[in-house]
C-alpha cells in the first residue's frame, strides 16, 4: 500500500511534507479550526470499505445450527388466549373440530347436537325418524299404549260377541218354536234385528278407536319431553276430550255418508229410467266412485292433525279444523307419504301374522264331519277360533297404536318446521331440569306469541 503524499486530513498538518521540501496544496493554508467545505462539483468521499460475509457451503445457516432451528433461536410461539366473544384460531362454527380434535364442550362456538329427552330429538324431523318414531312409542311404555290398545279392542270384542250373541240366541229361538209356514217371516224378521243389533257393537268400536287415538296423541306428546306416564293418567288427560273427538268423527263420517248417499241415488234413478240411461248410472257410479275416492284422500290428509290439535291444544271443532288445514299447507305429499307407507307396513305384517291362522281356521272347518255329533270334533276349530280372536286383537292392537303415533308425530313436527314448537319444547324441559314446575304447557304456546285457544295470555301482551 502506497500513501499519497499530497493526502492531509482535514484540519491537520504535515510535518512529514514539510520536512521533505513538498509545497503543501493550496487548501494547506487554511487555518486548522477550518471545517473543509466540499464543493457540488466534487465526488463525495468513497464509504467505509465493507468486509464480504464468508462463504458458507451451500444450504449451511451462519453459523451452523442444528437442522430445524433458525438463527437466532426463537422462542416457542404462544398465541394470545382469545378474548370473550371471540373464536380460538383454527375453530369453524358449527363443526366442534379444532385441527386434529374436537371442541371441549364449553369452546366458544362448539357445535351441539339438539337435546333429545326422550323418543324424539328437539328439532324439525326427517324422514327417517318420522317412520320410527310411533314404533319407539310402542316399545318405550307398552303398558299406557300397549295396554290400552289391548284393552279397548278387548272391550269392542266382549260387547259385540254379548250383544250380537244375545239376539242371535233370541231369534234362533223364535224360528224354533215357529210354525212351519211362519218360519221364513219371521228369519226375515231376525236378520233385521241382527243388523240393527250390530249397531250397537260399531258405535261402540267407534267411541273405543277415536278414545284410544287421543290416549296415543297424549303419550306420544308427553314422551317427546321425555315424561313416561302411567295407563291411568293418559286415560285422565284424554278423557275431557273424548266428547269432542266423538262430534269430528260423526261430522266427518256423516260427510262421507251423505256424498255416498247422494251418488248412490243418483245413479238408482237413472238405472230406474232403463234404456240408454243404464250406461249412463254406470259410467257415473265409476267416475263419482273415483271422485269420491279422490277426495276423501284429500281431505283426511289435510285434517288428520284434527284429533291431535283437539287433545293437546284444547280448541273447537271448528279452529281445530282451520289449525290442521294450515299446518299440511306446504306439506301434503310428505304427510301423505308418511301416513300410507306406516299404514303398508303395518298392514303387511298383520296380514301375514293373521293369515295363517285363518286358513288353518278355515280348513279345520272343512274337515268337520257335518253329521257327527260329538263334542270331539268340534275342539279344533274351536281352538283355532279363539286363536284367531287372540291375534286379532293383539295385531290390532299394536296397528292402533302405531298408526295414531304417527299422526301425532306428523302433528309435532309440522309445529316445529312452521311455528318454533321444538324452541318452546326446549324451554319446558330446561325449566323443569332447573326445578320451576310453574312453566306453561309448551303445545298451548304458539310461536307467534298469540295465545293458543285455552290458554290464558300474558299479562300486558295484546291479547289479555
């Protein structure tokens, strides 16, 4: 390295020069106290030279640290707790997922199934579990539904065979002891007091079937807030509704009576008429036939919540008629489906559970020698009779109960898709968990806020 000899640090002198015989520069007479002042024209002065990084071999971190760590060490990351309101990182709501394990139960925006209390989870209900549902019924408390099923098929069953008994003996008796050429007058005349006789045994059959669909509605209800009531209760609860679920189905079987009625006479008159007007009655008797049929599907759809409105909201006739008529609105063909696929299963299995029996039945009958006299010979079929009677009732019974569970499934859900039934569900189970036994009937609440008929509105609201 050479040095410029011509070079003097701003503000110093040189001895050195001087004593060498060099003339110093011209900026050498400037006082020493004098800060050099650098001219625009004159390149600024070269920076501090900078020493090159060593070379590493390629890939290797300065200096070496072990693989995976970073220079300088960090230490490891702690995210911040996250504040109220907010959602830990990694969290979707709705999924209770965390990247790689589930939410602990109390995380901020974990997903949680609805409650379920008892047969039927709190929530809008599918398909599915409409169709298992009445089952569930049957089989979570046999004796309230099972029991009652058996018990008023067994009641139908004892009065008929005691009336239609007692005036088959009695007019048995009167051929007997006819005379002869008075015998045909007066079979004549039993046969219509046996018709008339058998009345009594359907109205009865009616009253116990329309009973035991409301026994069925309360226990269906009841179950879905997870209560399991006794036989003796559901009958209390259900039996002020009895004479109202009497009047719906005179009124709807009158209906029924008098379009037949009407259609029936129509076509007699024109078959009366002869000639061309024959075809005619037959033409229309297809068609009102098929109309008929038609409508009745129709409208037993669109009011077959009527018995359940009337047991678990205490209306009329009438609103319980409006109230089942909007319900189905929107939802005719899922109700229709449900209804008619438990009413195939059901009848399916009876059928093959009964049918057997029957044919045996019939063929131990023909086996009978019809000039014995023995008592011997009439054992078997007597066996197969009662047999007969046994299944017969106890299918029935479990088709009864299955088939009413439904609609009262039906009726619980179309509540909760169109008015917030399962929102009213969940406060009742909730106040009865914390111990307040004073919280309303949740099927008396509509979602509205209107107070459902017979239920008495909240002081200060509009309707008190």
């Amino acid at each position: 390295m050479t040095n410029d000899d011509n070079w003097q640090a701003p503000g110093g002198s040189t001895p050195s020069a001087s004593a060498a015989g060099h003339n110093p520069p011209p900026s050498a007479a400037a006082p020493q106290s004098q800060t050099p002042q650098w001219q625009s024209d004159q390149p600024f002065p070269p920076p501090f030279p900078q020493q090159p990084a060593p070379q590493q071999p390629y890939g290797q971190q300065y200096p070496p640290q072990p693989y995976g760590q970073q220079y300088p060490p960090q230490p490891p990351y702690a995210p911040a707790p996250p504040q109220q309101g907010q959602m830990p990182p990694g969290q979707f709501p709705g999924y209770g997922q965390q990247h790689g394990g589930p939410f602990p139960p109390d995380a901020p925006g974990a997903w949680t199934p609805p409650p379920k209390p008892g047969l039927i989870p709190l929530r809008p209900l599918g398909f599915g579990t409409l169709l298992g549902a009445p089952f569930l019924t049957l089989k979570r408390n046999p004796k309230a539904t099972f029991g009652s099923a058996l018990l008023v098929q067994a009641i139908t069953v004892v009065v008929s065979l005691v009336v239609l008994g007692i005036i088959t003996f009695f007019v048995i008796g009167r051929i007997t002891s006819a005379a002869p050429e008075d015998q045909e007058a007066v079979a004549a005349g039993g046969l219509v007091a046996i018709l008339i006789g058998s009345i009594v045994p359907f109205l009865v059959g009616i009253g116990a079937t329309v009973f035991l669909q409301g026994v069925i509605v309360t226990e269906a209800a009841r179950s879905t807030l997870g209560e399991k009531l006794t036989l003796r209760e559901t009958w209390k609860a259900t039996w002020p509704r009895l004479g109202r679920l009497l009047l719906w189905t005179l009124l709807a079987g009158g209906a029924v009576t008098v379009a037949v009625a009407i259609v029936v006479g129509i076509v007699w008159m024109l078959v009366a008429l002869g000639g061309g007007f024959i075809a005619a009655g037959v033409i229309l008797a297809i068609l009102a036939g098929l109309a008929i049929l038609a409508l009745a599907i129709w409208l037993g759809v669109k009011f077959s919540l009527v018995p359940s409105i009337l047991v678990l909201e205490r209306t009329g006739v009438i609103e319980a008629a409006r109230r089942s008529w909007r319900l189905t609105d929107g939802y005719f063909w899922r109700t229709l489906g449900v209804q008619y696929l438990i009413a195939f299963i059901v009848g399916t299995v009876s059928q093959v559970v009964v049918t057997p029996i029957s044919l045996l039945y019939t063929v131990a009958l023909g086996l009978i020698d019809p000039t014995a006299s023995t008592a011997e010979d009439w054992i078997a079929p007597a066996l197969l009779y009662v047999a007969l009677i046994i299944v017969t009732l106890l299918v029935a019974s479990v088709t009864s109960v299955v088939q009413s569970a439904t609609i009262a499934f039906i009726y619980i859900d179309l509540r909760m898709r169109k008015e917030g039934l399962d929102l009213e569900l969940i406060r009742f189970v909730e106040a009865r968990q914390s111990g307040d036994a004073s919280a309303p009937d949740p099927y008396l609440v509509q979602a509205s806020g209107r107070p459902a008929p017979g239920m008495a509105a909240p002081a200060g609201s509009p309707w008190a």
